[in-house]
C-alpha cells in the first residue's frame, strides 16, 4: 500500500512539473512581448546565477558541517572538471539556448522539439558509455526524430527561424548530455559522499557559467533594477520563478519515488502542455498535424526511455 502511495504522489508530482515548466514557457513568451528580450534574457539569466551560486552555497556548506574529510583530494582534476561542465552545460548553454528559442520561433516550437533531449541522451550513451539500443529505442528515436524535422517545416514562415530552430536542438543536445555526464561522472565517484560533492560541483559549475554569460553579455545590473519598478514587469518575473522553482523541485521529488527514467518521461509532456495552454489562450489555433507531430515527439521520447532499464 504504501509502495503503491509513493508510486501514485511520484505521478502527480511527475507530470505537475511538466505542466509548471509549460506554464514557465508561456509565460516567458509573453514577456518577451511587452519587453526587450535582451532585457528579459539578462534578468532571468541573473535570477538563474543567484539560484545556482545560492544552492550551491547551502549545498557546500552543508557538506562542510557533515563530512569532516577533504573528498575534493581525493578526486582526480579530470573528476572535477567534468562535473563542473556538468553545470555548464546544463544550466547556462541550455536554458540560454531554450530562452532564445523561445524568441525566436516561439514557445510552441521550441518546447517540443527541446523535450526530445532523452534521445540526444539515448544516442550519446550508445557512442560514449557503450549502452545497447533495442529495436524499439531505434524505433522511438526515428519517430521522434522524424517528429521533430516534420515539426520544423510546419513552423510558419513568419516565426521560422534557422537559428531558433537549431537553438532549440542544440538546448535538446546539452540536456540530454547532462544526463549522459552525469551518470558517467557517479560511476567514477561510486560512493553516495562523492555523489554529493558532484552535485555541489554541478552548482559551482553552472553558477560560473552563469556569470561568465552575463559579463559576456555586458549585464548593467542598476540598469535592469529599472525595470523592476514596473508592477506587470514584476508580477510576470515572480510567476516565472515560482514556476519554474516548483516545476524542479516536483521533478526531483519525482525522480526520489520512481527512479529518472519514469520520473522523465512524464517531465518531457511540458511539450504537450504548452501546445494546450496555446490553443486555450487563443495564441494558436488548434492544428491537427502540429498537435500529432508534438505527441509523436512525445511517444518516441517514451518508447526510448521506457527501453532502457533502470538502475
């Protein structure tokens, strides 16, 4: 019975984060309307940077207090430098990538075609940790792929994009070789301590990877306090915090009760979610090929992960 609860709250929280991170995407396009996207860009970048260096903080602090030994000697520079990248790539290329995409083709493109990132992560398992593919990963992965590329041409020729398009893909990329580092970077450190000491190191990474962004991008700081004097600016700014707090923290409530495989394959339906809240908002009118190209996205992302086991 209580196997059976924990299965059940696993669910609901599983597909809550999906429909919290489609909600997150929703509102950041509508953002981008009544504001410059660099602008919009910079203050969410900023907010991601304080998130990261903030948890990542809590994270190290809270080793400190409880593991008296020094792990960091223990693990070798390539160790560190990896899980480090691990951050890099996942936070800042990603969501940088996801966030223009967004821009530029809009949020009911981007969100699909970003969410094939278990496939990218299928693909590279097979190439660098040596994983066998069944029949029925290859078979997923053609579908979604072919989804995906079918997705591309009915894009209209207003919003198309190369550059978007290729975002979107390249975000697809660094999540799902997050996935493939990090499960490569725990079976070098073995041991649930140096588990930990990764994920502090994903933070530190991110967080770096964060800032360096917004030097690169010449982030004015006291100029983007301005914008925070406007109600609407505001009010937006706070949802899309929330929501994409909560969206996590669901998702790794999630991955606790069912382990990541299932965990994200109710994630990936922020995909679905988005097309849904498009057509009730009355942004896009409901297409019967856009709505079978996305839930074919879906379904191959779901043949590819349910093929692979567990650990």
């Amino acid at each position: 019975m209580v196997f059976l609860m924990n299965n059940y709250k696993g669910i609901i929280a599983g597909l809550v984060s999906g429909l919290l991170w489609g909600i997150t995407g929703i509102l950041y396009a509508k953002l981008n309307i009544n504001y410059p996207v660099t602008t919009v860009i910079s203050v969410i970048l900023s907010l991601l940077f304080l998130v990261e260096l903030i948890s990542g903080a809590l994270v190290g602090s809270s080793i400190v207090v409880l593991y008296k030994r020094n792990i960091l000697k223990e693990l070798n520079r390539k160790t560190i430098l990896l899980a480090m990248l691990l951050g890099v790539i996942g936070g800042p290329v990603g969501m940088l990538c996801y966030l223009q995409a967004i821009s530029l083709i809009g949020v009911g493109y981007a969100a699909p075609i970003s969410s094939i990132y278990p496939v990218f992560g299928a693909l590279l398992s097979l190439f660098f940790l040596k994983e066998k593919m069944t029949k029925y990963a290859i078979l997923g992965g053609l579908l979604t792929l072919g989804s995906t590329f079918l997705l591309s041409l009915d894009i209209h020729d207003g919003t198309f994009s190369l550059i978007g398009l290729s975002l979107a893909l390249i975000c697809a990329l660094s999540w799902g070789s997050e996935i493939v580092l990090s499960s490569y970077v725990m079976k070098i450190m073995g041991n649930l301590t140096a588990s930990k000491y990764a994920y502090f190191l994903r933070q530190v990474g991110a967080a770096s990877g964060y800032f360096i962004l917004l030097v690169f991008l010449k982030v004015n700081i006291f100029e983007l306090s301005n914008n925070f004097k406007d109600i609407t600016f505001d009010l937006f700014l706070l949802f899309i915090v929330l929501s994409s707090m909560f969206s996590y923290m669901l998702y790794y409530f999630a991955i606790d009760k069912l382990k990541p495989i299932k965990a994200m394959m109710l994630n990936i339906t922020y995909g679905v979610w988005i097309v849904i809240f498009g057509i009730l908002l009355g942004d896009n009118s409901f297409e019967v090929s856009k709505f079978l190209l996305v839930c074919g996205i879906l379904i191959g992302s779901i043949i590819v992960l349910k093929s692979k086991k567990e650990i």
